[in-house]
C-alpha cells in the first residue's frame, strides 16, 4: 500500500474528536478505499489539558496552529475551528500558501472567503475541500458537483440548519419552550460556538450561499442572501400551522432569475404532504430540482460528530486518492457574478400572524390594510386570549399573491397601536 496520507488537525471539539475516532475506528475500511492510511500526525486546540475523551498520545502536539501547515510531516490540514476569520483563515491561508491542502467544515469561513481561498488554491494546484460545510453528514455538495453535474437546476432548497430543525421539530411534538429546547440542542453538540448564528438564519445563510455557488457555478454571495431565523416563531404559531395543514420549518432557497440569483432563508410553512414536513431532529434535507434528473432529495443527520467527521474523512479520501477537482465546481476564472434578483414579482401564499389587543374595530384594521395592499385573505382564525392581558392571535392564510403586496400591508400596519407585537410573515412553501 502507497504512503499514508498524513494529517494536521486544527480543533478538537465536537467535529475535532469525532473525526479522530472514525479515523481511528474505520482505519483499514478507509485505507483499502482511499488506496493508502489516513494518518493524523499532529494535532492543536487551544487548550492541551482539556479531557476530550480521546487519547492524543499517538498525535505531535502544534500550539501554534497556523503554522500547522508548514510542518514537514503534513500533507493536508483539517480545519476545524471554526469563525470566518481569526485563526481559522490565517491557518486556511498559511496552509494553502504552504502547498498543502485544505480540508474545513468551516461554512462560515467559505461564505466570506470560499473565492479567495479557491483561487490560491487553483494557483497553488492544491485541494480545497468543504463537503461537511453544508448539511452536515449529507453528501450534498458531491451529489451536485459530481452525481447530479449534468443538469441545470431551477430550485436548490431545503433544511439547513438542525439546531433550528430540532428546536422547531422538538417544540411541535412536546409544546416545550423555545429556549429550553435550544439548550437541549446545544448541549448535543449541534448548534454552532455562538447559537445566533443558528437561530438568526445566519448558518444557513452561509450554507445556502455555499450550495448556490455549486449549483450555478456562480460567485459566492453571502451577503446577497435574504435571511430571517426561527426566534419570532411562537408556540401559538406551530399550533396554528398545525391546524392549517402545514408544519413550521427553516427552508434555505437558492433560484435561478434568468442571470440573477434569488437567495432567501426563512421559516415557511410547508404542506403536511411535503417530504420536507417529515424531516424533524437535527436532520437537514436539501432538494435540487434538475432539469434531466428531476427533483432529488438528498437528507440525513444536518449536524453532530459523527455524521460531520464522515463528510470530512470522505473529502480526504478523496484527496488521499488523488481526486480534487475545482471546490466550486467549475474554475474560478469561469464561475459567473450573478446579481441579486429582483424580488418585487414573486408569487406565493403567505401566513401572517399578528397578536392584538382584544378591542372591537381591531380585525376591521388588519383587513383594511389587506384590502389596501390588495392581499386577498384565503382564512383567517383569531385564537382566544394569547397571553395574561388580553392580547389574542389573529393569523391568516392568504391567496397566491405578490410577495410585495403582503410586505405593503404589513407596512400599513406599523406603528398601529391595535398591535402589540410586531407581525410575523411566513411563506407557504410550493411545490
Ligand atoms: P467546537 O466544538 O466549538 O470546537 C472548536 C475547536 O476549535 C475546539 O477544540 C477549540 O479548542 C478550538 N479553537 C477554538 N478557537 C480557537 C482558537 N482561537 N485557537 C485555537 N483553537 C481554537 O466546534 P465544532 O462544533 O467542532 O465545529 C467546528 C467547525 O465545524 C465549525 O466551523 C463549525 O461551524 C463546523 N461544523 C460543525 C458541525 C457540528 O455539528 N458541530 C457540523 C458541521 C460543521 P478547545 O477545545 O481547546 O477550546
Ligand atoms: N450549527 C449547525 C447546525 C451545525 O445546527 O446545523 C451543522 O452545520
């Protein structure tokens, strides 16, 4: 068997200690697919003394990371850090400038930095790879760039995030409370070091970006992307949904505008009879609507250790095999700018939530401001009293429509003193 494959690992929490363990665990599997051993030779984190569960003996401590690189007994690095920048570039950097190749599962470095990385990269001929970046476990970024790369896509979307996937399943099936659920999915290790980033959309956002890039060859553009996150979303919400049909869900979606790119992450409703409606847990789901192949659905565990360390073991075996390829798909030089699309004609049904002070002439208001906007409402149910202090749920469902028209009704309502919060607008999602 050829020389082993040998690997500085930057990190050693969540993601860190589990791919250790699978090298660890599967290493004959994985040296007779790869064609030769994965072989960890040195490690770092920032503190040596932690007890992570693993036996680092084996391993040459690095207390400066960033240098990992440069290291003589090192042909790969595997970031696993974390932060778009701080030492998780520097080290991204370093390592690329060195001639060695780069493995992370860093979406929040790619989003900000994928093009510059994937063009030193291309300069230096070395591989730059990011599988456990979106969707954890699912080999999605392979399954566009690889199984599905002779089609055009319509649609990429899905489940990103399973901190919020858990949360937001997890309160549908027990009726428990946002932030204890949230604790919960911290402590199994799935939400990111600072959970904002989770729960704000921004993780997904960074994912969806990462997934659009590949889709349409096109330049990544995080800051492009529309993102909203689940910390609005009520109990009453998921109830209310629930009786409608349709549960509560974080959908990322990245679509084709001619040579513009639509990129929006948003709770929606989805359809009871919609595959995404069954995806609960940390599972994460992305379906890529191509133009030959027809709608795939690739799905599995969305974050944790394991299925993590396995997207970033399966991108060294790739490198330990020789096969890199371009880390967008298509070389940098030809991936193409596309411009934000315009989001002023977009069709859809939409759910709009408001909770308001139980008066009379209150329902004629928010009607009122429909009619104005030209929002036709499909049903609309007022729920009891919400809280202590009278306010009541109103939420309603409205026909297919402009996007915009229900944004310019939601308009005409602020600052109403009938509201005492502030609207929430979830789409439908279509099929
Ligand atoms: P984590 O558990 O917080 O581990 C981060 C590791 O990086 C720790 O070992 C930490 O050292 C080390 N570290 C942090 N800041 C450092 C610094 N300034 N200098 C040196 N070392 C530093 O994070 P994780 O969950 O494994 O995530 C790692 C990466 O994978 C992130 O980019 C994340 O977005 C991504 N990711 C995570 C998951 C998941 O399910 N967790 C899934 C997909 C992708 P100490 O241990 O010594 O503190
Ligand atoms: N915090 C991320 C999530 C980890 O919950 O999806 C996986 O990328």
């Amino acid at each position: 068997m050829s020389e082993p494959l040998r690997i500085a690992l930057a990190g050693l929490g969540t993601v860190g200690a589990g791919v250790i363990r699978l090298i660890e665990a599967n290493a004959a599997l994985i040296a007779r697919r790869a064609g030769r051993p994965l072989q960890v030779t040195v490690v770092s984190a920032r503190d040596r003394n932690k007890d992570r569960g693993i036996d680092l003996s084996p391993y040459a401590w690095e207390d400066d990371m960033v240098i990992m690189g440069e290291r003589a007994d090192v042909d790969v690095v595997v970031e696993l850090v974390g932060g778009s920048d701080g030492p998780a570039l520097a080290l991204a950097r370093t390592t690329i400038e060195a001639g060695k190749g780069l493995v992370t599962a860093n979406k929040a470095m790619i989003a900000h930095h994928g093009l510059e990385l994937a063009q030193k990269a291309e300069a230096a001929a070395v591989p730059l790879k990011f599988e456990a970046a979106v969707a954890g476990g699912i080999p999605v970024i392979k399954g566009l760039r690889e199984g599905a790369a002779a089609n055009e896509f319509s649609r990429v979307y899905g489940i990103l995030n399973g901190t919020c996937n858990y949360i937001l399943s997890t309160m549908e099936d027990t009726g428990r409370d946002f932030a204890a659920v949230l604790a919960e999915a911290q402590a199994k290790g799935y939400a990111e070091a600072d959970p904002a980033f989770d729960i704000e959309g921004t993780d997904a956002a960074h994912k969806l970006s990462i997934l659009a890039a590949i889709a349409y060859g096109a330049k990544i553009d995080f800051g492009s992307v529309d993102a909203s996150g689940i910390a609005k979303i009520l109990a009453a919400d998921i109830a209310q949904a629930d009786s409608l049909g349709y549960v509560i869900r974080l959908i990322g979606m990245a679509e084709a505008d001619g040579d513009r790119l639509f990129q929006r992450v948003q709770p929606h409703l989805v359809p009871f009879d919609h595959p995404l409606a069954h995806v609960d847990g940390a599972t994460n789901a992305v379906v890529a609507e191509g133009n030959f192949s027809g709608r795939l659905l690739f799905q599995g565990a969305g974050a944790g250790d394991g299925p993590t360390a396995s997207a970033v073991v399966a991108d060294l075996i790739d490198i330990a095999r020789g096969e890199a390829g371009a880390p967008f798909s298509v070389p940098v030089a030809e991936l193409v700018a596309m411009a934000p699309a315009e989001t002023g004609h977009r069709m859809g049904r939409s759910y709009i939530r408001f909770v308001v002070a139980d008066r009379p002439g209150v329902l004629a208001e928010i009607t009122a401001a429909m009619r104005d906007a030209g929002v036709s409402i499909e049903s609309l149910i007022q729920k009891g009293r919400h809280e202590e202090g009278g306010d009541v749920l109103v939420a309603m469902v409205t026909h297919e429509g402009p996007e915009s028209a229900v944004a310019e009704a939601v308009r005409l309502l602020e600052g109403s003193a009938s509201l005492t919060r502030a609207p929430l607008v979830m789409h439908i999602l279509s099929d």
